[in-house]
C-alpha cells in the first residue's frame, strides 16, 4: 500500500512514523524494533517507507549496488572505475523470511568450481540485495538466533563476509534495519534486543471513530488502489523532500557537551547495560534535530531519543514489560540541564515548524496491570493454612524467587529446530562426520572430499600440483549440535499442593525452568489438574512470558486427577507432533504422586503414565511430597512413566544431593 503511514487508529503509530524516518535520515541509528499484537499495521508501516526512501544512483550491472562517485574497492563485481556513470532506481525493501537459509541471507560460494577451477563464483544474497535499501524482516523473534547474529553483524559493520573453507568473500552492507514482532510468540533475547537502535511498542485503538477510518481507507484501497495512492503522492513527495534535505543538513548539526551529558546522566540513571545506547542516543538526537531543520540538538531532542532507545533496554529478564518512567526521565534531564544548548522556539518541536514529522505529541504513559497483579480475585483470608485435599478453591499465590536449574534434556539425537537444549543434528556445532550432499554443498567437509578424489588422480590425468576434484567426490560435513524441544509443564494445582508456602516453592521452581526453557529457545506448554479434570492452560508457544503470566495466576483447590492431567498432556503431544514432527518433547510433570477422585485414581494413573513409556517420551518428574512422612509416590510414577525423578532441591543447579545423584548415575554407566 503506497501511502504515508495511513492508520492512525493505532496506538504508538506516531511514534513508529518517527522512528522510521529518523532511520530514513539516519540510518547510523540502528534500525527500528517494533512491538505489538498481531493487527495493528506493523507491516503496512514499513512497506510505506519504501515509497519515501529517496532514489539511490548505482553502477550499471552491478549486483551489490555499488554507488558510481565511491564504489566499494572490495565489491565481487568490481573494480568499479570511479566516475562510472550510474542510473538512478528506486530504493529497495527486501523482505527476509522466517525460514531462510544461512546461504540465502549472506550469498553462497560454489565450493565445487573454487576447488576445481580455483574460481570465486559468488551468489549474492538478501544482505546484497539490500545494501542502501531497507532490510525487512517480519516475526524477527522467530527467526533462529544464528541468522539473527549474522544479520545484526552486518548491520553494525556495514559489509558480509562470506567464509567457506579458506575462500572469503567481502561485500558492503549497509541498510536500514527494521523488525516487527508480536511478543505473544515470544521474545527476543536481551542481547539481541540490544542491537536495535529503536524501539516502539504499538497497539490498535480502542475509540471506534479511528477504527472507523481505518476501515474505509482500507475499502477505499481496495476498490481503487491506484486512486488511493494518487490521494497522497503529493504527501508522500512532501515526506521524500523533506528526508533529503534533513540528510543534507544532517553533518551540520551540532551536538553540545550539555546535551551529550544529559545523554549520559540518562542511560546511567536508568541502569542500562554497557555504552551503545549512549550512541544510539546521540545519534537519534541529531537525527532528530536534523529532521526539525534545526543544527543545535535541544533537551527536548534528548527526551525523545530516550523514549525511543532506552525502553527495550531496561529489560533485566524475559519477563520484565519494556517501559520507560517518565517521571525519573524528566527530572534526570532537569538535573543535568546545561546552559550551552540555545533557547528552543516555542512554535517548533522535534518536527519541525509543521508538525509533520509525527511524534510531536506525548506519548502515553505505559499502563501496569489492574487491580490485584496476580490476576487472581481478592483472598477470603489471609491465614495461609494448608488445606486439606478436596478442600475448596483457594486463590493464587505468588511465586519463590527463581533460581539456576539443572539442565534437563530429552536423550539420543534429534533433528530439531535449532536450541541448546538437546543433542541433535544441526547445521551448526562440530564436526561429527561426513556423507555425500544431498542437493547443493553447504558445509563442505575438506579431508573427506581429498580422501575420495585422491584414488583418481593418475585415472583423471592429473599432471600439476592441483588436485584434480569432481563433483562425486564432494562431501558434505555432518555436525552436532543442540536443538530446542517442546517443554510440557503438567502442573497439579490440587489440594494436596495448596500450602500456601509449598505452592510458592512449586510455582518458584516452574518459573526457574520456564527461565532456563527461554535461555535454550524451547517451545513450552501448560497443562493443570485439579478438582474434576484438566486443562491446557498454555498451548505450545514460543512465549515463555505467557507461561509465566498463567502461572503466576493459578489457582489451587480441589481433588487430584492425575490420570486426567497425564491424559489431556498426551493429546497435547499427539497434535503437537502433527504440528511439528521434529521437534522433540520433554514432559516436566510436577506433583507430589497422590491421586484422588473416581474409580480407582492410582491404577488409571499409571496406566495413563505407560502410554509415555511406551511412545518414548522423554519426562521428569518433579517430587514436590515434603514432610518427615513421605510415601514416594511420585518416584513410583517416574518409573511408570520411564523417567527420572527429581526433588525441589535437586532440581538446584547447585543442589549438592543432585551432584552426588548425577556422580553415582555416572559410576554406574561406567560400570
């Protein structure tokens, strides 16, 4: 859709425009991260730059779009001789996909004619394409932490480098950066969070008058889009002119030392991690002075840069809301007020005397949960008196602090998707073996491919040094390395667990496995059991938060049905392998063994646990029985299952009976 940043009824939507046409200005800025639920015109946002992006001159044929007045010295299709003349093209959006190949974002080598020929054939891939463009990527939370890492490297350096058995390939890279994401399907890791230069987060109205137009600007693309666009081309021209011109003014701006110590006392104030924000800062407030056609950058440019990059910054763990007070922003900026910067004009803000730029007004505070924040109703009493089995519902408790847990792992080898949870067989890790390529050679495995050509080589005539190479003695290298698994969490909210302090302790250890489940990109699920049967309360997802958010909420009451809970998390696994057949699952039932409730609770049970047995499901139990007096119910159902058992205290990664339980599982299958 060719039109400015349409939909207004979306809340966060001005500030989105702004950050991506300071990108536009800026492209040093970083590139722009942007949050929110699933409709909200995330993608329709970042399409509509493309149409502003002012035209780029390139060297004719040359596939790395080389600029004709300072071509790169380094690029595959040159030397290009400066002076070259080039033509003018429109500047290009290329969109990444979630399933995109190593080799398909950097380019690929043809090893086959490098070794045979001694020739560097290069494939160009998406970085190339969008070298001075915008690279696009939806969902970039999905996208494996591999291709994520490439891709902030090139962003951050401005080049891609191609490696692939002592042949390199350099090219330049430098594009404005812009991923979208909805933090249902989980988030990004902090360190990744961090190379984006902005943030934004954005969410659809609630006010049906806005609604209401975004509806009829849609219908009214749709019956005649070009009509549409022609409707704002002199708007979009407007935006083009005006990017230009700030591009120009941009190394004019000055950027004072009170400014710059408003900039520090800032990130410092508010505890963020290392110096890049203090330069993504920076530069954002000069990008933004530059936007308004102003050469001083102002206390109120700092304001904004801070709203935009500290917010996905301030994250301590996944679980943390991003979010900014703006009330400690005003007052860090009003203590450290310097003098050097120029009285700002009372009828022009950040955008400019028009206002145009969006953005100008104050952005909304960010909202907490209402009322009570475990979501749970008010408690009846505050006691906090065990329970008795069957007793009544009992209202949430809050969790025991999370701590490090020990790494559980489903056994054997899998080919899942990439994690760091289980063995697997991966494009990624060491080296294990070799076999002959299926398709086109990625990883090429060096010694196995002369052990295969050297037979051949008096046969093929060889007469000089080289090694004489064809296309059947290739091999493909076979590697090891972790992949993520589904971790199903079959959590008993009965009676039996409604202590007060014995239920935080079991919430406390869930949500230190959630923790380390998010560390190791696993997929995770919620299944309950309490009263008369069992509920899903989380269905598979990428978003260890929800988890953690249903958790914190649950509450506890009821008889035991066991055999109802092992049941509705076998039918969990049965569509979830439809789904996703690769992907391995690790069952994590936490209970303390006791079954009550219908005809004989304990031998249905157990029958329901020999199903896993039987299919192979990886499982753990998590013994959460305490007391002087213990049945061991839950190791009896570890077995049943075909699994391990562990204790609360076990599950410590620092737990010394765990060390002791690992060391004599380790002597025994030594023995």
């Amino acid at each position: 859709m060719s039109t400015p940043f349409p939909f207004t009824a979306v809340v966060g939507q001005d500030d989105l425009r702004l950050a991506l046409l300071l990108n536009a200005v800026s492209p040093a800025v970083g590139g722009v991260l942007v949050r929110g639920e699933k409709g909200t015109a995330k993608s329709t946002a970042v399409r509509a730059l493309s149409a502003l992006m002012p035209e780029v001159d390139v060297v004719p044929e040359c596939r790395f779009s080389c600029a004709p007045s300072a071509p790169d010295p380094a690029c595959p299709d040159g030397p290009h001789a400066p002076g070259t003349a080039g033509h003018a093209r429109p500047a290009r959006m290329v969109e990444l996909p979630v399933g995109a190949s190593e080799d398909r974002l950097v380019g690929a080598l043809d090893i086959e004619r490098a070794l045979s020929e001694g020739v560097k054939a290069f494939e160009p891939g998406l970085l190339a394409a969008a070298h001075r463009g915008i690279l696009y990527v939806d969902e970039v939370n999905l996208l494996h932490d591999h291709l994520v890492d490439l891709l902030l490297d090139a962003a951050a350096m401005g080049a891609s480098y191609v490696e692939r058995e002592g042949v390199s390939v350099r090219h330049a890279a430098r594009f404005l950066l812009v991923g979208t994401m909805n933090p249902e399907e989980g988030e990004l890791r902090p360190q990744l969070l961090d190379r984006f230069g902005l943030t934004v987060e954005v969410a659809a109205s609630r006010e049906p008058e806005q609604r209401v137009e975004v509806v009829r600007r849609r219908l009214a693309y749709d019956a005649d889009p070009d009509g549409f666009a022609a409707r704002w081309a002199d708007e979009e021209a407007d935006v083009r002119a005006r990017i230009v011109a700030a591009r120009e003014l941009l190394p004019s701006v000055r950027l004072g030392d009170g400014a710059l110590r408003q900039i520090a006392a800032t990130c410092a104030a508010f505890e963020v991690d290392g110096m890049r924000a203090d330069i993504v800062m920076a530069r954002t407030a000069t990008a933004l002075a530059a936007w308004a056609g102003r050469t001083d950058v102002l206390a109120e440019d700092v304001r904004q840069a801070a709203l935009l990059a500290l917010p996905h910054r301030r994250r301590r763990n996944p679980f943390d809301a991003p979010g900014l007070d703006e009330d400690k922003l005003d007052e860090t900026l009003e203590e450290f007020s310097g003098d050097d910067d120029p009285d700002p004009d009372p009828d022009q803000g950040p955008d400019g005397p028009d206002g145009g730029g969006g953005g100008g007004g104050q952005p909304e505070p960010d909202e907490g949960p209402q009322g009570d924040d475990t979501g749970a109703p008010p408690e009846a009493g505050e006691s906090g008196q065990p329970q008795p089995s069957g007793a009544g519902e009992q209202s949430a408790v809050r969790a025991a602090e999370p701590f490090r847990t020990k790494v559980l792992s489903v056994p054997g080898i899998g080919e899942g998707a990439a994690g760091r949870r289980s063995r697997a067989r991966t494009e990624h890790g060491r080296t294990t073996g070799s076999r002959r390529p299926r398709g086109a050679l990625t990883k090429l495995h060096l010694a196995a491919t002369v052990q295969a050509a050297a037979p051949h080589q008096r046969a093929r005539g060889r007469s000089g040094p080289g090694l004489v190479v064809r296309r059947d003695d290739l091999r493909q290298a076979t590697r090891e390395g972790r992949e993520g698994n589904l971790v199903l969490f079959v959590v008993d909210a009965s009676g039996s667990m409604a202590a007060r302090q014995r239920m935080s302790a079991v919430k406390g250890a869930v949500l230190s496995l959630l923790l380390d489940a998010y560390q190791r990109r696993d997929k995770v699920g919620l299944v309950t059991f309490r009263g008369s049967g069992a509920d899903v309360a989380l269905p598979p997802t990428s978003s260890v938060d929800a988890a953690a958010a249903r958790l914190e909420s649950l509450p506890t009451g009821g008889r035991t049905p066991l055999a109802a809970g092992l049941l509705r998390a076998h039918d969990v696994l049965r569509v979830e392998r439809l789904r996703d057949p690769a992907r391995r699952a690790l069952v994590v039932l936490v209970t303390d063994g006791r079954a009550t409730g219908g005809p004989e609770p304990v031998a249905l049970a157990g029958r329901a646990a020999r199903l896993f047995a039987a299919e192979g499901v990886a499982s753990v139990v998590v013994d959460c029985e305490s007391g002087p007096v213990r049945l061991g119910l839950a190791g009896q159902l570890a077995g049943e299952l075909g699994g391990t058992a562990v204790t609360l205290d076990e599950l410590r990664a620092d737990s010394i009976a765990g060390l002791v339980r690992d060391v004599q599982g380790t002597s025994r299958r030594a023995a």
